[in-house]
C-alpha cells in the first residue's frame, strides 16, 4: 500500500475563452504538418467549441499536444467560440527537486500559451508502481475535467507507447481486446471522453518537431518509466526488432489497428448478444447459449464487466474462457466459483448469475 497525501489543489486562471498571439499555420513547415495530423485524427470542429482538459506531464508529447491544440483552436475557430482548453498537471512527487521542477514547468508553458493551469501535489512514496500513477493521475485528470465541465480529456500518447503495449499484452497473456492497443477515445463516464489524437505519430517525430519551432520540454533524467518490463521492450527489444526488421514498428502498427477494426465488428456483435441473452439486470443474469462462438460471447462479459466497473486486471484469458463454459454448458449443470476480483458466479437451471455482493462487501 502506498501512502499518499494530497495537497490543495492550487489553481491559476486566466481569461476564457483563449486568445492566442502565435503566428498562423504555414503549410510548409513539420510544425505544421504535425498539427494538420493532429486535427486529422481528432478535428478542431468536434472539440474547438467544448472543454478540453489536456494531461501534461511537461514530457515532449504532451507539451507537443498542448501547443498544437492551442494553435489549432485559435487558428480555426472564430473568436466568440465558447469552448476552452487548460492544461493539468499531477506532481507525483517522487522524483523531489526534479517533480517540481515539472511542475513549474507545464504551469510556465500554461502561461505563455494563454490557458488555465490546473494542479495538485500528491506525496508520494519513490517506490509506487506505475499502474498506481497512472490510477492517480486519471483520477485527478477526470476530477477536474467534471469540475470544470470539460468534455474531453486529451493525453500525449504516441505510435511507441501504442507498440510497446500491445508487445506487453501479448507477453502477460491478452485477448484480442489487449492486442488492438491503445484506444484512441474512451467514455469517462456520461459526458466525458478520454481522446489520444497522437497515436499515428512517433516520439521521434514529436521531438523534431517541437525543435523545429523552438519549443522546450522537459526530460526526465532517469529516461526511464518505472515499469522495468516496459523499460526492457522500449530500450532493448523494440531496437533489436528493428535492427533485423526495419519496419517492424509499422508492421505492428497496422497490425493493431486492423485488430481494433475487427474488435469493433466483435463488439457490435456482443452488444446484439447482450441483448437477447440478458434475462435480469439485478441480479444479472445471462441465459444459457451452446451455439455462439467464444470471442463473442467473451466480449459481452467483458463489456459487462466495463460497464458494472468490476475489478478486471486479474482477468485473465482461462478466467473468461471458464465463464463462457458456464454459459454454453447444458442446463443442467449447476455450479458455483468465483472470479478474481470478487465477483461470486452461480450457474443455475436457466442461466448464469453474476453476484457482486462479495466485491460490495469487501473494504
Ligand atoms: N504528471 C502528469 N500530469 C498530467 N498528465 C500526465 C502526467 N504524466 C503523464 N500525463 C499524461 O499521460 C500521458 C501518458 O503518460 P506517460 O507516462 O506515457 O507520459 P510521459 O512519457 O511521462 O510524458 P509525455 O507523454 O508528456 O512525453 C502523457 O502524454 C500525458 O498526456
């Protein structure tokens, strides 16, 4: 258990909505085209009118991010547009002079772009894992952006972050879900939506193009994220992929992205099995079903899950295999387990029931 204590929330504000004094966009430049990727993968007119919460660690893609959608906006929206975007920083706090440093940082960058700042300090303990940061660092991110009526959150995640989880998925074990990579946009709750737009363009890219304009960023001195098997694919094996497959990481790109095609047409059809299977919303119950293939019906239990905010990282593939057996066994095995993370399964005459009351029990 790590112990953290949270600090008030300083916030610096500034005139909305923004005015930016940056020099229009010129076709020719790599600053340019940078931004015209961006607004390709996420444009302006879905998100120049709205909140948009940007994550900025002080790191080069988010710095990158929040720059080119700032220009973006003034650039392509008419000044009386009543959208508005600010830039949120987490100080984690355990990188000492260093997190404040990053901190000072992303609140300097704010101030010369023109938007608000939105900051919190966290005291945190060094050996922390990543995936508790991140938990953190999303938990602040979404709280201000309800708070604020923001309707998007947007964070810097590049082409290499998209490769190097998909390549940890695959070795911890991972479904078809896990291989499709980084969604580029998720549902925060109802009117709230996580947006990547910078997974087609590679850190190398984001660092030529911020020099080309002059733009600083912050390194992180340790060059390293704390997760020492992410460290390993990005700093070892992706460079010796690429030394015997020069286009490896172009491969793996469009082979994740045709995935999450085909998981979209998976999902669709899991949303129609939901819907002829469910026979009870409280308790859940799911009817009984010997002729849906697997990958399907494994789907709608993952959207269940999703959906019911039910633990999920201890899922692994054999856990949801055992619950599709469930499903599409005969009807009259009865039977009761229960799934990582709390969830009490009982297989009864007409279907199988999820029972959560163990997880709402537990502290
Ligand atoms: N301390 C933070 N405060 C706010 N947002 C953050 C913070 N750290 C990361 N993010 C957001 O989450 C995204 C992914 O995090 P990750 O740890 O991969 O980034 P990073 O390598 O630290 O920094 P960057 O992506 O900015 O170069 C970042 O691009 C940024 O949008």
């Amino acid at each position: 258990m790590c112990n953290l204590v949270h600090s008030t929330a300083r916030v610096f504000t500034h005139a909305l909505p923004i005015d930016l004094m940056t020099p229009p966009l010129s076709e020719d430049d790599s600053w340019a085209a940078f931004c015209v990727a961006i607004s390709r993968a996420w444009a302006v007119s879905r998100w120049g009118s709205v909140g948009v919460v940007v994550g900025c660690s002080g790191g080069a893609d988010s710095v990158a991010l929040l720059r080119a959608l700032c220009e973006l906006r003034s650039h392509r929206l008419p000044d009386a547009c009543q959208g508005f975007i600010v830039a949120a920083h987490l100080n984690h706090g355990i990188r000492g002079d260093e997190s404040d440093g990053d901190q000072a940082f992303v609140r300097e960058l704010a101030d010369e772009l023109g938007v608000d700042f939105l900051t919190d300090n966290v005291v945190g303990d060094p050996s922390t894992d990543e995936d508790s940061l991140r938990r953190f660092r999303m938990s602040f991110l979404r709280q201000q952006a309800e708070r604020i009526g923001a309707r998007y959150v947007a964070l810097g995640h590049t082409a290499d972050d998209n490769i190097e989880t998909v390549l940890h998925h695959l070795f911890r074990g991972t479904g078809p879900a896990g291989l499709a990579g980084i969604a580029p946009h998720r549902s925060l709750g109802q009117d709230l939506v996580l947006t990547r737009p910078m997974l087609s363009i590679t850190r190398r890219v984001v660092r030529e193009v911020l020099d080309s304009v002059g733009q600083r960023w912050r390194e992180d001195s340790s060059n390293q994220n704390g997760d020492y098997r992410r460290n390993w694919i990005r700093h070892e094996l992706i460079p010796l992929v690429r030394s015997k497959y020069p286009d490896a990481e172009n491969a793996m790109a469009r082979a994740a992205r045709s995935q999450r095609e085909w998981r979209s047409v998976i999902d669709s059809l899991a949303d129609d099995w939901r819907d002829r299977h469910l026979i009870s919303a409280d308790p859940l119950e799911l009817g009984r079903d010997a002729s849906t293939d697997s990958c399907i019906v494994i789907a709608a239990l993952q959207q269940i899950w999703t959906e019911q905010g039910w633990p999920q990282r201890a899922m692994t593939m054999r856990h949801w295999q055992q619950l599709y057996n469930s499903i599409n066994a005969a009807s009259d095995t009865v039977d009761r387990y229960q799934m990582p993370g709390g969830i009490d399964v009982c297989c009864a005459e007409r279907g199988v029931v999820l029972d959560a009351t163990s997880l709402r029990r537990s502290p």
